[in-house]
C-alpha cells in the first residue's frame, strides 16, 4: 500500500549534494556535506547547468547557508538558491547584470520573509547568499550578503572577492582580529547581513574580468571557518579537475573535524575567447536554466 507523504515544506524538495558538468570551455562542479557533527544540512548550492553547446544568458552560480530552527534553514537556503535561478526568466528589465542580479537578492529577502509568515516552523529563518554569474563579455559579476565567500585562484594567487558580513570579518577589516583569531573567536556566529531576517538588505556587488585558467570558488564557511586558505589554496591548485578540487575541499574541512556543513562550488575557466563567444550566443531557444530536482521550473 502506497501512503500519501507528508506535506513537503517549500524549498525542501530533494536537493543536490553534488553536481558536475564539463564543458570545453568551463568546468564546474559543486559538493555539499552535511559534516560529522550536525543532524542536518542547512547549505544548499546552484549551479545553472547548460546544454552541451550552450552558455548564452550567463552561467549562474551560487552558495547559501541556512540558519533557524527545525527545518528553517534548510528552507531558507534552498529557496534563496532556487529563486536566483529566475534570473533565466525573461521578465523585462532594463537595468544591468549587477542591477538585475542584486534585484534577485532583494526579492529573494521579500520571499523568504513572507514564506516565514507561513509556519511557526519557519520563524527565524536567515540564510546567507553568495552569487556569481559569469557573463557573456568575459567578466564574473558577484552579488553576495552573509559569512559565505567567493574566492579567485589565478596565477596561484588565492583572494576572497567577498567580504563576511560578520561581526569578526569587521573586526579583520578594522585591524582589531587576525583571519586565525577570528576562525576561533566565541562571536565568530554573527552575521551582520543576511537574507531573511530584515526588510531591507543591502547586497555587496563587485564585477571582476576572468582570464584562462581562472578557479572560482563559492563556499559556505564550513570550510573557510576551520581550514586555512593555505590549504584551500593549495587544494585548488594541486586538483586536476574541478571535482577533484570540491572533493578535496570538502575532504579538508571533514579533517579539521567537520563542525559545520560544508559546501563548495569551483568553476574552471578552460578558454575565455571561447567561453565570451558561446556566452554572447543569444539564438533563441538556446536558453537554458536547470533548476534543483523536484522543483519547478522558472518560467520561461
Ligand atoms: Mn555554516
């Protein structure tokens, strides 16, 4: 006998722990491990995965940390993600990339917000949200609130392109704490921005232009919060590929005793001329979003 399951909270349908595609310009791939203390995994993570030809419209990649009670968390993070992925619909706006990506976020807060209203369940719901598009010229556009990061590995220099919006990342850029004093400092849990907690939210914008052989990487700070960038830096550096580079990852935050969840998402860029020139192929019909299983799809 076939019994009906309970009622699935929104944004809980089952998502990805890891994804990967390689494509001869870009290659991505993205993990999320639930740790070896805590009961669940609140992070979740997007990656849009094209047809095999196709990079019009932007890759869009992003990493969100939950927080809250029950399964407020899990929810938060997992909606934030799946509404970035309406970025694809073709809703009209006149405004920028940047504009339109921080438009996302701002809309992604009022949903998160509202959906709280719904459930006791759901109060006190708050997720980070670190996003990175890579566009159709060649540049990486980034809009990001809360304690997860985005990282650029080029020329075997590793530099955070975020800032933590956290009381201990203040403190770091004030000069009053050490990266390693805030990885053990008693409020290193304060976050400052977050998604889902305020009417307003003020997303951190910054564009960068990519070059050949560049690694992104998006993480959740299970891993940046116990694991040196040495290490990640090293990690990243030494992996052939970009999955091997989010195993490994994930493998050194599970080393370091692996407190939280953790997530991680890098791209590869094989071939920048390549890559603008697939990603400024508008053809119609060659659009592509790929949400997270079970969940619908953006509207077209
Ligand atoms: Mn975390």
């Amino acid at each position: 006998m076939h019994t009906p399951s309970p009622p699935v909270m929104p944004g809980l349908a089952e998502r990805p722990s890891r994804v990967q595609w390689s494509h001869d310009v870009l290659e991505v791939a993205g993990l999320s491990d639930v740790g070896l203390v805590r009961a669940k995994n609140e992070d979740s993570f997007y990656i849009a995965e094209p047809p095999r030809a196709d990079l019009a419209r932007g890759v869009l990649l992003a990493v969100a940390d939950g927080m809250g009670g029950h399964l407020a968390g899990e929810v938060a993070s997992s909606c934030a993600v799946d509404f970035m992925s309406t970025y694809y619909s073709d809703e009209p706006f006149d405004g920028t990339i940047e504009e339109k990506l921080s438009q996302k976020v701002v809309q992604a807060n009022e949903t998160l917000l509202a959906l709280a209203q719904t459930s006791q369940m759901l109060e006190g719901m708050g997720t980070t949200l670190s996003s990175a598009l890579l566009v159709e010229n060649g540049k990486l556009v980034i809009c990001h609130v809360g304690d997860s990061r985005i990282y650029l590995l080029r020329e075997g220099e590793l530099e955070a392109q975020t800032n933590d919006h956290s009381f201990v990342g203040e403190q770091v850029r004030l000069g009053l704490l050490t990266e390693d004093e805030a990885r053990v400092h008693p409020a290193r849990n304060i976050i400052t921005r977050a998604l889902g907690i305020r009417t307003r939210v003020e997303p951190e914008l910054s564009t960068l232009d990519l070059k050949p052989g560049d690694r992104i990487l998006l993480a959740s700070d299970g891993l940046h919060g116990y694991v040196e960038e040495a290490q990640i830096r090293q990690a990243l550096m030494e992996s052939p590929c970009a999955s091997e580079a989010a195993a490994r990852l994930v493998g050194l935050a599970l080393d370091a005793g692996g407190m939280d969840n953790v997530t991680v998402v890098v791209a590869t860029i094989r071939e920048i001329d390549r890559m603008i020139e697939r990603l400024a192929d508008k053809s119609p019909g060659l659009a592509y979003a790929k949400t997270l299983p079970g969940l619908e799809e953006p509207e077209k």
